[in-house]
C-alpha cells in the first residue's frame, strides 16, 4: 500500500518543530517495522511569507511511503495519531490546530492547486473544503479539517519541479531549553567555502555569524542548507559536533528557490499575496533609518514598494530615479494605513533612464560660469561682465553609480523562500534519485 502523509501547525510558542514530528513519526513506523520502502525524500514544503497567521518559518511537511501488508490503514492512521498527540501535549501546544492528512500516493498530485495557491496568496479554509469534497471518501484527517490543513495539504501537492535539500540535526528534548553549543562555528564558515559539499547560506560572510542556527527553544540544533542530499550527509563528520543529538534527516524542499515569486500586475497585488512586478519607477523615498520606499507603475496602476535596510538592497535603490525600470519581487502585506506595501526580497534593474544635469553657459570671454539675467534676458558674467541674450544653458548627462541586472540579498537576510546571491546562477532541478534505503536520509 502506498500512502502520502501530510503535516502542519505542530509546533507552538514553548517550542517544537513540524519537521521533528514528521521524524518522530517515521521513527516509529520504522521501529515496528512497517515500511516496505520509501518513494523519496521526506519533504519541506515552504509556504506564502506574508500570511499573518502563519506558523514558524511557514514550513508544512509531507512523506511518500510503501507499506508492508502487515500494517493497514488503521493501524498507521493510529500510529500517526499517536506521535502527534504526544508530541504536541509534550510541548504545550494546541491540537485544535493540528493538521495531518493521509490520501492514497495516486492522488498526491491532485492537491498541487492547492500547493500553488498556499504558496502565492491566502487560501480560506472554504476553498480547501470545496477542493477536496469529490475525493472526501480518500482524504483521511484524523484531527479534522482546520486551518492546518492548507499547509498539509499543499505539502502533498508540491510540484518538485525545482528544489534544494536541508539536513536537520535534533537534539534530545532535555536539551531544547539549553543553548546550543555543539560545534566551532568556524567550520561553519569553511564548510560553505568547500565546493566539494555543495552548501550554501549556512555561514553569513558579511555578518561573521552562522545562519543555519535556530534560536529558542528548538529542537532543532542545526539544519545544513544544500543541493547534494549525499554530500549533505557527509558533512556530519566534517563539523565535528560535539553535542548529544537525537537523529538527523534530510529533507527535500522549495527552499531557495524562489517559486512564489510569480508574475503580477499592480491591480493583482492583493494583501498577502506574493509576486513580481514591473514597472517604472515614480518617486524614491529614503525613510529615517535607511529604509526606502518607492513608487512604481506599469500602466495598470501604482503601488508603494518598500526595500528595507536588513535585506541589503538599499544601497543600490537609493540610486534609482524617476524613468528607471525594474522589477520588485516579494510579498504584500497592510500598512498602518490599510494600503498594500510590496516588500522587496528581489530586485532586478531592467532599464536605468538617462540623467542629465543642467548648466549655465560659460562665458564666451572669459570662461567662468555665467549667471541668468532672468527669464527670457539671457545671461550676464559676473567675473567680466559680458552680457549675452542669444546663449543656452549646457546639458551634461550623467554617469549612473549602478547597473542593469539581478540584486539578491545575502545569506544573512534572505528569506526560506528567496533565491540567494550564491545560487544565482545555479541550476536547482530535482536530479537526485529518491533514496535506496532508510540510512541514505534518516539517522536515530
């Protein structure tokens, strides 16, 4: 029997993670000895950053598996059942809010509508009901239909066309209150630098700190961003952890590849929705603290496109001007006004207009700068004197301090979801082969 699992919203504000109960959860599967094989890598399905009732880090998760004849349906909705509600009343948390859906593998792909949607704009709970009614009989929700179940549900329905890979280390739960102190950061920093274990964004060079930290009361203690699931693995014995840990999985996911970055119109871009922009640039605002605000329309309408000082953009956005053509890529959220904001996660500066300064002519005579007489009485040199009514000021155009191109943020401020600087021209086409046996992607 081949089954889907889909999981969101178990984490709460005293800790937890989705992913550690996804791991918990196919931890006891293994332990009992119900698994025939695996159809690929557990996934980590990022969703829509701007939702304001989001969990952590937005992140749903979802497992492909074949089961023995030993185990029915029954038997694995109880087990699934089991894990989560030990798991969330060990962390305080709520399991009213708790999603876990199960359906038959076949039918996987039919949420990727879902997925899609979870991943752009807001999807209510109204949408998800009507969208699973003709397969209701299928679609098996051991804790009810709830607000979960967008992200378990859109986890199921991911696509895979592009991808990247996370290896998470956790740590026992009588560590989580503890601050991590596992291993020298600095083979963090060297471990990015090596090509032979192709990660990325695990270190924040222009920062000096490791991003690939969780903070709080995680039980994560740390999670390895890169394109290799094999390489990944490997850098267990390179970062010589010194810290007690539980297991380690690897997860396939949409990280970093910026899929919710989609084309939109001005009119198109509804609160919480996310997508990219292009227009031309009306106004630049340069806000106190270094934030900058910009004006853009494409013929459709005018929005307000916000670029804050922490992505690292500003440098370049405070030499836009009026006639540049960009395009703005992020998610939308409500000012205090109740006017959407476009916040800025990409930039790519598709047009710079010419800029041109204008002078006084210089003195036929003399050759110092001459000065207005007024209007319609030509110019008159202040250094000799002469006077002329027939001359005309000088134009001079201007040299742009900034280029054409794609502008990302750096590793210390780009979000799950954004392509970063080093990726930029990277391939992230989902090439590894789904794993052979459970010790390719799981460690307990």
């Amino acid at each position: 029997m081949k089954i889907s699992i889909g999981i969101d919203s178990v984490d709460s504000q005293y800790g937890g993670c989705t992913t550690h109960v996804l791991y918990r959860i196919f931890k006891r599967l293994v332990e009992n000895g119900y698994i025939e094989s695996v159809l690929d890598y557990p996934y980590l399905v990022r969703l829509n950053p701007s939702i304001p009732h989001k969990t952590r880090g937005n992140g749903a998760v979802a497992i492909n598996l074949e089961l023995k004849k030993i185990a029915s349906l029954d038997t694995l909705i109880d087990e699934v059942a089991s894990v989560i509600v030990e798991y969330v009343n060990g962390i305080h948390g709520d399991l009213m809010r708790v999603c876990a859906a199960i359906v038959p593998y076949e039918l996987s792909g039919y949420f990727n509508d879902i997925y899609v949607k979870a991943l752009t704009d807001f999807v209510h709970l109204d949408y998800v009901s009507n969208f699973i009614k003709p397969i209701k009989d299928k679609v098996i929700l051991p804790f009810g239909l709830n607000k979960g179940c967008v992200g378990a549900l859109a986890a199921l329905g991911w696509d895979k066309s592009r991808c990247s890979y996370e290896l998470l280390i956790y740590r026992p739960v009588s560590h989580t209150e503890a601050d991590r102190k596992m291993f020298d950061s600095r083979f963090l920093a060297e471990l990015d630098s090596l090509e032979e274990y192709r990660t990325f964004c695990n270190y924040d060079y222009e920062g000096g700190r490791a991003v690939s930290v969780p903070h709080g009361p995680d039980p994560v203690l740390l999670g390895i961003r890169g394109l290799d699931p094999d390489k990944l693995v490997k850098t267990l014995k390179f970062l010589k952890l010194s810290e007690v840990v539980e297991g380690w999985c690897v997860f396939k996911t949409n990280q970093a590849t910026g899929a919710h970055m989609v084309p939109r119109a001005s009119h198109e871009l509804k609160p919480f929705r996310t997508g990219c922009l292009t227009g031309v640039v009306k106004h630049v605002s340069i806000r106190p603290g270094g934030d900058v605000v910009l004006s853009l329309t494409d013929g459709f309408g005018e929005i307000d496109v916000a670029v804050f000082k922490e992505s690292g953009l500003t440098r370049y956005v405070r030499q836009l001007t009026s006639g540049d053509v960009i395009r703005a890529c992020g998610s939308v959220k409500l000012w205090d006004n109740l006017r959407p904001v476009l916040h800025v996660e990409l930039l790519e500066i598709v047009d710079l207009a010419d800029k041109y300064l204008r002078l006084n002519p210089r003195c036929p005579r003399c050759g110092a700068r001459m000065k207005s007489s007024g209007r319609n009485k030509g110019y008159k040199c202040l250094k000799c004197g002469f006077k002329a009514a027939d001359l005309r000021p000088e134009t001079l155009k201007l040299l742009r301090d900034i280029n054409t191109g794609l502008y990302l943020p750096t590793c210390g401020s780009v979000k799950h979801l954004s392509i970063p600087a080093s990726l930029l021209n990277t391939p992230l086409d989902c090439y590894a082969k789904p794993p052979t046996v459970v010790s390719d992607f799981y460690s307990q």
